[in-house]
C-alpha cells in the first residue's frame, strides 16, 4: 500500500478562504473587525518564523492584528500589565502568547492571566476544562488541525485505537481529549512509555508530537493506519523531518501528512478560526 497525503496546505487556504468570506460579510453588516495580539518575547527564531506567519494569516482574512516583541530578559510583571491592558482592549478578541518562554517567566502564571475568552490557543483551564467536560469553547490549534486533518479522510473514528505519542498541554493531551469526544479508544504514549513499538502496531490512528526526528519507524506503522505527524525537525544539513520516518510509514498507512504542508499550516488555520469564534461569540463585551 501506498499512503495518500493529507494536503495540509490545501486544507487550510481553504478554510483561510472561508474565514476571510465571513470576516468580510460580518464587517459590511458594521460588526467589529476580528483582532488577534500575538506576544513574543525573546530572539528563539523558530518562534520568530511561527509568529511571522501568523500575522502574515491575519492580514490575509482580513482581521487586525497587534504584534507585541518584547526583550528577553522582560519581567513577568511587564507581561502580566500587558496582557491586562489586552484582556480590556476592544480592537483585541485574541491573545496569543508564543512559547516556549523564558525561564524566569512562569509559564502558568501567564496562561491564567489571558482572559478565558480571548485565550485563542486554548490553553487557558477553562478552556482545557471545558475540552475536557466534551464539551469545548476554544479548542487549542494544533490538535484542533489534526482533528479536521483526519476527518478529512472520511474514515470513521468512532471505536477506532488512536494512540498519541507525545504528552505536551500544546499537543498530546488536548489531542487525547479530542479524541476521546470523537469515541476512539485512546493511548497516550510519552519518554516513559514501554515497548512504544508494540503500542504503535496497534494503531489505526497514530499522532505523533515529540520533536525527535523519526522517531517513530515506518515498520511499525499498522496497515492502512492514519498517520499524523506533528513534529518538524530540522536537521544539520538544513533539510526538515518529521518525527516519522516518511518513506518507510507511507507504504504501509493508508493516509499520512506530509512534513512541511502537513500540520503546520492547520495550527494557524485554528487559530484564525478561534479568533473569529472568539470575536462572534463576545461581540461588544469590551467596548
Ligand atoms: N509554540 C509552539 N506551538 C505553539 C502554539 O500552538 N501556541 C503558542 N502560543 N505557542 C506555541
């Protein structure tokens, strides 16, 4: 078997072209212009790329956007203002601040400061809380793609043997909650897991989110097995791998995302998403 790709990238222009259909039509009918403020703090250039293409998403559908950079040694105290001051900002219905952050600011501390109705990664336990409960508001982005990157298959989740392999609040948990709302049977694998390999052969639907590139061997890949690959590693001579070994996964899954064109590119479709439900559902609650 040869696997089909998920276009990854093709997905999420076209949820980019819909969003930007509905942003246009809400701002004729004289509603608020969706507005997303993403935070970054430090020079981490990864985290410099993501935050560049989120903005450069933003521009696209249409919404305002605030790009906020602020130095590495910035206080916490200087955070914390900052996102007070967002939390009451009219033009502002999403709060994003990029991690990872630096290692005198508390990570949790900063999540529970962003309004639980601005928190457009989700992260916030209001919003993990309420995944949790099934019943979800603002969904965190990558697991959120994943999601709609398998549904795009059509195959049915409902009974199937899911197994995540990576325990992250950004990917691995809230993916082992959307699963579960979607009633696979869920594993959720992690550095301490035994015998990863004979979970994985179990898998009809395998995600993976380490950021250890291919880790996961392709012959491990179950038939015909769903295979979602999170991670994106570049390598010492500059080429990006997956946390799967691709060539050898593809001949035995059925579907499987490509890296790059695979997830990445959904994370920011969701987060676009969440900021246009975030700017629906609280319209004029700050003005
Ligand atoms: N760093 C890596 N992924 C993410 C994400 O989805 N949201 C934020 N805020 N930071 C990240």
């Amino acid at each position: 078997m040869s696997a089909q790709l998920i276009d990854g990238k093709k997905i999420a222009r076209d949820i980019q072209q819909d969003i930007a259909k509905k942003v246009a039509a809400m701002t004729q009918q004289g509603n608020p212009t969706p507005g997303l403020a993403v935070i970054l703090i430090g020079d981490n250039p990864a985290s410099q790329i993501y935050v560049a293409h989120k903005q450069k998403a933003c521009e696209q559908v249409g919404f305002y956007s605030e790009k906020i950079m602020l130095s590495h040694d910035t206080k916490e105290e200087k955070l914390l203002s900052i996102i007070d001051d967002l939390n009451k900002n009219p033009k502002i219905h999403g709060i994003l601040v990029q991690l990872p952050l630096p290692a005198h600011i508390n990570n949790q501390t900063i999540i529970e400061r962003i309004s639980p109705l601005k928190d457009v990664d989700g992260f916030h336990p209001y919003n993990l809380g309420r995944l949790a409960q099934g019943n979800p508001v603002l969904r965190p982005c990558t697991p959120y793609g994943c999601l709609k990157l398998i549904e795009s298959t059509d195959i049915i989740l409902k009974g199937k043997d899911a197994v995540i392999v990576g325990s992250s609040m950004i990917v691995g948990r809230p993916m082992a909650l959307e699963l579960l709302i979607a009633k696979c049977t869920v594993t959720v694998c992690h550095s301490q897991t035994q015998h990863l390999a004979d979970k994985i052969k179990k898998a009809d639907i395998l995600i993976v989110g380490t950021g250890k590139p291919e880790l996961i061997k392709g012959a491990w890949i179950k038939e015909g097995a769903v295979v979602i690959d999170v991670g994106i590693n570049r390598l010492a001579d500059g080429s990006l791998k997956g946390d799967v070994e691709f060539e050898t996964a593809k001949e035995r899954a059925s579907f499987i995302t490509p890296v790059p064109g695979g997830v990445g590119p959904m994370t920011i479709a969701m987060l676009l998403s969440n900021t246009l439900q975030a700017a629906t559902l609280n319209k004029g609650l700050f003005e």
